[in-house]
C-alpha cells in the first residue's frame, strides 16, 4: 500500500475580496434560497458571523411582500 503525498498548497484557496457587487450577489442568493449561508459568505470572502449579520440588514430594507 503506497500514501500519497498531500500538496497542501493546493488545498489553500484564494482569498476573496468582499465588493459590494459580491455582497448583492450573496444576499440576493441567500433571499431567493439559490445559495446557502457558507457558500454565499465564502462567495464574498466573509465569515458565517459576518455574512448572517449583513443578511439581517439586507431583510430589515427589503421586506418580503405577500402577493397570494
């Protein structure tokens, strides 16, 4: 049985800058359910904390609207 070696810097991903862009793009992700909380936080290069707190905000100035 041979091990393989790992190449750890591979498994490093780049880091994201958060732009304003990006941070529609998650919000509106998580609002319209295409993207969930750690890969909309990921996709703006934010923390799970960071990202529900920003979401929050986002709810609070776009409220839902009932059309039934």
């Amino acid at each position: 049985m041979t091990l393989q070696k790992i190449n750890y810097k591979e498994l490093k991903e780049d880091p994201v800058k958060t732009t304003p862009e990006n941070v529609k793009e998650a919000n509106e992700g998580l609002f319209y359910s295409k993207m969930n909380l750690p890969e909309a936080a990921k996709h703006c290069g934010m923390s799970n904390k960071e990202m529900k707190l920003t979401f929050f905000e986002y709810i609070k100035y776009h409220p839902v609207k009932n059309n039934f």
